[in-house]
C-alpha cells in the first residue's frame, strides 16, 4: 500500500502538521512518498522520496497549479491513498484532485478501521460514520489533531517539480490575525460563553462568573461572528489557542474547531443543557443544565 | 447576470440523533429541520450581490431532498431570492457528495450562471466537498471558506479565512463558485411581507431521476455515536445542589478558589 502525502507551507515555513500526515501513513502501514509546494531552505525532516516544487514560482496558493503538480505525481508515484490535511489548504485542493480522477474522497478522517474503512464524524461531531471507497484509488483529508504526528528524522530525496502556466486565481497577499487587546494563552482562568448562552444581553452573565474566578472571558465562534463578544476572545482554529488551569464552557456544544483551542485546559468544566453534547468527551465535569440559571447562581456562591 | 446558491437543509443540531433501520444515517422521526448554517451567509451574500447589480440579475435557489426541504428553499426566497428549484430526492441522504455535486453540475450545466455559491461544509454530513466538486465540474473557477466578498466588473475579491484567524486575499474571475464561511455577512431576517411574497413564488420541481447519470464514490458502513471515553463526571439535578457539587470540585481539584 502506498500514500502520497501533500504536507504544507505558510509564508515559506513548512507547516508541523505535515508530519501528521506521516502519522497517518504510519497508522496505516503504508508506504509513503512526498509532495511539497514550498521551500528547499525549510525542508522536512523525512526519509524518503520528496517532490518539491518551489512555492516562490508556484505560489502557496494556487489551486490550478499545484492540482497539476500533484496529478503528474499521482501518475508517477501509483498511490492507493492521497492524503492531506483537513485544512484550509487540504480541503480546498483535495475535491479538486478526486474530481479530476474521479475517484472517492473521505473527509475529515478520524480513525482507521480494520476493514480498509475509515472513520469520520457526523452532525457537528456528535455522531460518528464509517465510510468505505469505492474506487480503487482514494483521496483522504485527516482531521487536523487526530493522528499522532511521527516523530521526525531523516533526509528526503528531493525529486525538483517545475509547472508552467499560470491559474485562474490570483494570489493578492496574506492578511494578518487582527490585533489583540486581550492575550488569553496568559490567563489561568478562562470562562467561554457559546451559542448555548441565547443573547447578547445574557453574555454579562458569564463575565461575571470570569471576574468572580479572577479569569477572562472567552467566547465561540457564533458569539463573536453575531458580534455578543469582540473578535480577540475566540477561543479554537481561528481564534486563539488556550491552555488555563480552568476552562469554563458554557454553552458550547464542543465542535473540533472549538476543541482544537481549549483541549490542554488542566480542568474543563462544561455546563450544556444536552448530556450528549461533545464537549461531555473532553470535559473532566459536565453540568447538565441551563447555563443561565446554573451560572449566576454559581457566582453568587462564589462571590460571597 | 446570473447567480445560483446552493442550500441543504439540515436538522437541528442540539437534537438527539438516533441511527435509522439501515444503521448508515439519522432516524428523521422527530428532528425539526433548518437551513444548513453556512448556507445562510451563502444566500446573504448572494442576495446582497443580486441586490448591488439590480435589474436584469436573478437569482435561483436550489435544494436536493425530499418535500421537506421546500420550507428551506422558502426561507431563501423569503430572504431575496428570486427564482427556485426544488431537486425532488427522497434518498437524497443516501447519495454521496460525487453525486449531489454531479446533480448541481447537470442542472446547471446550459444554464450560464455567473456566480454560485455554496456554503463550505454541511453541519449533518460535513465533507466540505459539494461546492469545489460543482466548480470541477463546470470548469468554474473556485475559492473556499470566504470571509470577505467583494465583486467589480467581472471579478471576484475573496478574503479566505485561514488557521490561526490569518487571511488570504484572492482574485477570481468569473463564472466562478465560492463556498461560504461562517461569519462571512451577517444573515437577514425574512420579514412578514417578504415572507408572505416567498409564498407566492413558484418552485420549480425537477424529479432527481432527470438529472442523476453517477454513480457513488463512497459507501456509508454505519452510522453510531462515538464511543464513550469516560473520564469526566456527569451531574444532573437540582440547580441548587449542583452549584454545591461544583463548588466543592472546584475546591477539591482545581487552585482557583482560595
Ligand atoms: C474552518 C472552521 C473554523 C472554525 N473555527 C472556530 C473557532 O476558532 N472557534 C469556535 O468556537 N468555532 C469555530 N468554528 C465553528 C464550529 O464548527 C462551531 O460551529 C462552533 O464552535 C459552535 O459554537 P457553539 O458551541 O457556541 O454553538 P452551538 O454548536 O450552536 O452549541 C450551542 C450549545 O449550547 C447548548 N445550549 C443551548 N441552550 C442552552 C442553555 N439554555 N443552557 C445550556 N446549554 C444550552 C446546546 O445544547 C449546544 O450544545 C469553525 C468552523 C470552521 C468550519
Ligand atoms: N442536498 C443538497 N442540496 C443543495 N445543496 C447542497 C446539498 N448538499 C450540500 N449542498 C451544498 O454543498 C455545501 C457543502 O456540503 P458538503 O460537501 O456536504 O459539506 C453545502 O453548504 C451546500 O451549499
């Protein structure tokens, strides 16, 4: 069995993630082979065949021309499974390859199975499938967190990838995160408010809570897209990434995304009113409740 | 010019979700259904792309699945679309994403839309595969996870929402797809009288048989809830007491409370 993996760049730095696909090839014991859009001087540390194109002539996003580059590959390399990253970058380019090869393509895969099927969740992540491909040869996007990533070493055998051509799309630039008046990575107590806390006028609520913790505020995405909190409290993928010694969620049904940024809390307390709620997989206390009748009477006990 | 938004109606996430007899999908008895949440910014933003360029500018609806979702396709023309179609599908949570995309691809393959939006993933399924597979297959030019659209004389401006809350900027020209994140616009609410217009427009109803030639990529084993890892502690009951309980955990475990 055989893996071709398409690992990352970001403004010419490979991406650690990377290594995660190799986690997955690992998992699956199958053998692997290597494409990178990116830089000579930022190589992985890998042992075995790397095609490498150069990211300063290719561009790091350019669909048309890197779907081209991994199609020549496909043709030389014969792999059962092309495998990327659940990423902005992964599943942007990876439809694109089924497409042109029409063949099946599994998203977001969690967990490998012992029948060749794989993994994947459902309904927010509350519910989990196993899916099977059907064609011979497979496109795989792996949940970004989900395999251990390998522990790197070795030297690649670069093998050089030119394109020419340009691409539909034109790349103007990258714009940065918006600036932050609040660092959440420095607070020990961090209590989020989710979907789950109903209005704007509810949220002062659980900053009340926060303050009689001596914590900060925190917030789900839905909150601070409907604009109940200011963007730089986002906690998870696009926000920011939190580690306190307590983590309060309330509210919050517990979506990867929302995880991938509060998971190495050292205390994760969780008050949803549906005990099936995914965050009850992290949480080390799920409150089964209405978060606006548990919390102020918290604070309450608390404050006093 | 002509626009097309793509819109899956899914059902209320905070439900219960039970397998169905085959074991491969949810049991639909007594899910409420809604709007796919991505697919709500993606309609926002193509009405208010309708709305800029002004007569002689449609936009259509369209939606697979069973009778259900025509309350999905009326919201969206409650909301500013101008024409629908509805992809008549009682098995349509059976087909996989190759196919619902081939579907939307043979609709509108003579149909010379300018722009059609999708949303990025589905809530229920979550492949974050319909929207680019379309584009493949019409040979449109594609973005996706748009945070930021903007649109001037034949070409696109798209904002990409990447990890870490950093962006990428984007030009496209059309025809092109873009597939639609959460926070893109912020959605509207239908009002009474827009809702009471949305009622009067017609649907146009296409059985999925015209327009489905493929056949599955993928096979579905079975559906189930995650194996449960254990660990935390449940508490239910009484407000009161379990104010008692947490306070006394987080006493007990935690060095926040002094
Ligand atoms: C590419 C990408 C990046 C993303 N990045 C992020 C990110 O950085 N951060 C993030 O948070 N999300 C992110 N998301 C969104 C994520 O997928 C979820 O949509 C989001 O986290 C859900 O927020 P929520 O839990 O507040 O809302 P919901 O999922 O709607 O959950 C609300 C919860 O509240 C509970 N509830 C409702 N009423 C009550 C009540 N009265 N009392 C108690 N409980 C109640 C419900 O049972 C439910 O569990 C991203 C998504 C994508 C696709
Ligand atoms: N049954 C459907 N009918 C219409 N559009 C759909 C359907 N399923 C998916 N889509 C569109 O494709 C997007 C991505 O869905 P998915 O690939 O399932 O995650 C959704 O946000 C919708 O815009």
């Amino acid at each position: 069995m055989k893996t071709l993996l398409i690992g990352e760049y970001r403004e010419g730095k490979l991406l650690e993630s990377t290594y995660e696909l190799s986690g997955f090839a690992e998992k699956l014991g199958a053998e692997t082979a290597m494409l990178l859009v990116g830089d000579e001087n930022s190589l992985p540390a890998y042992n075995g065949t790397l095609y490498l194109a150069d990211a300063v002539t290719c561009g790091e996003y350019n669909p048309d021309l890197h779907k081209k580059l991994i199609l020549e590959t496909v043709q030389q390399e014969n792999p059962d499974y092309i495998v990327f990253l659940h990423s902005s970058y992964g599943w942007d380019l990876a439809p694109r390859i089924a497409a042109s090869l029409k063949i099946a393509q599994i998203s977001e895969v969690i967990g490998i199975q012992d029948n060749g099927s794989f993994e994947v969740g459902a309904c927010n992540g509350k519910m989990r499938r196993t899916v099977k491909s059907a064609t011979s040869r497979t496109v795989v996007t792996i949940q970004a967190g989900a395999f251990t990533a390998a522990e790197p070493g070795g030297t690649p055998t670069v093998r050089k990838l030119t394109a020419d051509g340009g691409g539909r799309l034109e790349f103007i630039g990258y714009e940065p995160a918006e600036q932050k008046e609040i660092d959440l990575a420095k607070a020990e107590v961090i209590v989020s408010a989710g979907r789950g806390v109903g209005k704007k006028d509810n949220v002062p609520v659980i900053a009340a809570l926060a303050k009689a913790l001596g914590g900060e505020l925190g917030a789900s995405r839905p909150v601070v897209d409907a604009e109940w909190i200011a963007h730089d409290h986002q906690v998870g993928t696009t926000g920011q990434t939190v580690s306190p010694k307590l983590y309060v969620a309330c509210g919050i049904s517990g979506a990867i995304q929302h995880l991938a940024g509060m998971k190495k809390s050292d205390f994760i307390i969780a008050i949803n009113k549906d005990k099936d709620a995914p965050i009850g997989e992290i949480a080390d206390v799920l409150v089964v409740a209405d978060v606006m009748q548990f919390v102020p009477a918290l604070t309450a006990k608390i404050a006093r | 010019m002509k626009l097309l938004v793509c819109v899956k109606q899914v059902p209320d996430l905070e439900s219960r979700f039970k397998p169905d007899a085959a074991g491969v999908w949810y049991n639909e008895t007594d899910l409420a259904f809604r709007m796919n949440e991505y697919d709500e910014y993606a309609v926002e933003q193509a009405v208010q792309l309708r709305e800029k360029l002004g007569e002689g500018t449609e936009l259509t609806v369209l939606s697979i699945g069973p009778d259900r979702v025509v309350e999905t396709i009326k919201k969206a023309l409650a909301m500013g679309c101008d024409n629908a179609v509805h992809v008549q599908d009682v098995a349509a949570s059976g087909k996989d994403s190759w196919q619902i995309a081939s579907i939307i691809a043979a609709y509108a393959k003579d149909k010379c839309f300018d722009v059609i939006f999708t949303g990025m993933q589905s809530q229920d399924r979550g492949s974050a595969q319909v929207g680019v597979t379309i584009a493949e297959q019409l040979g449109f030019a594609c973005t996706t996870t748009i945070v930021g659209f903007d649109y001037d004389n034949g070409t696109i401006t798209a904002k990409r929402e990447l990890e870490g809350g950093i962006k990428g900027v984007v030009k496209l020209k059309i025809p092109a797809l873009v597939t639609c994140q959460l926070g893109l616009n912020i959605p509207r609410y239908p009002t009474l009288p827009n809702i009471m217009k949305a009622k009067r427009k017609e649907i146009v109803v296409i059985p999925v048989a015209d327009m489905l030639k493929e056949e599955a990529l993928v096979a579905t084993g079975s559906f189930h809830p995650p194996a449960k890892k254990g660990g935390g502690i449940v508490l239910e009951g009484d407000v009161a007491d379990l104010v008692e309980k947490v306070l006394a955990i987080l006493k007990d475990k935690t060095a926040v409370l002094r």
